[in-house]
C-alpha cells in the first residue's frame, strides 16, 4: 500500500510539472523588419517564448542569427538569450525572469511591457 501511495505522489508530482512547463512557453513575433514583441496578454514574463519567423524568408541558420545579432549582442549576459530553429522556422527566446538586468529598473519587477520597450528600442538603435 505504502508503494502504490508513494507511486501517486510521484504521478500527481510529473503532472504538476508537466503542466506548469505547458505554461511557460508563450509566443512572440517578429515584424517584417525585425521588431521582437513579446506576447503581453499576461504582464508577467515568462521563461520561454516561441516565434515563427518562416515570413522573413531567410536562407539560412547564419542569415537568421545574422538578422537577430543586434539583440543577440545586446542581451549576452543580461538574462536574456536567443536560439533560431532554422529547420522548423522558430525563434526561441529564453528569459531568466528573475536574473534578467536588461529593464533598468531596480525596484520594479519586470513585466512583459518593459521587456518590449527594451526589444524595441534594441531595434530601433536607441539602446
């Protein structure tokens, strides 16, 4: 009996994970010319985000990095870090949603709309 309880736990506990791992993936998309926006309908971030980036018709897995470097470079060590999925045309953004030093703002907690702002500013040769 012992067993079969300890073998529950442990399938309520795989459960559980398995479904806050369904959660933390969200999407994002990737404008024509290479606006990054994150998909603010919750204002917490997220750990992972998806986005297809199969419009921008790019040829190759160097294009692709080459097309995101400016974000790329920018974020290296601050939290955040990209990975293109050249064979199913994803880019794979990854945020250390309590490590992250991109949002300069100390005392306040991150939200998607930060993040946004900085992606876009990032594009915009602002930051």
């Amino acid at each position: 009996m012992n067993s079969i309880l300890k073998n529950l736990a442990l399938l309520i506990f795989l459960c559980l994970c398995a479904g806050v791992n369904a959660q933390a993936l969200k999407t994002a998309s990737v404008t024509q010319v290479g606006l990054i926006v994150l998909d603010n309908s919750t204002p917490d971030l997220v750990s992972e985000y998806v986005a297809d980036i199969s419009h921008l018709n790019l040829r190759s897995e160097t294009s692709a990095t080459d097309f995101f470097k400016k974000y790329i470079n920018y974020t290296t060590g601050r939290g955040i870090s990209y990975h293109v999925d050249f064979a199913n045309q994803r880019l794979y953004i990854f945020v250390d949603t309590n490590g992250q030093t991109l949002v300069p703002l100390s005392n306040v907690k991150v939200n998607t709309n930060n993040m946004n702002d900085i992606l876009r500013w990032i594009h915009q040769g602002i930051i």
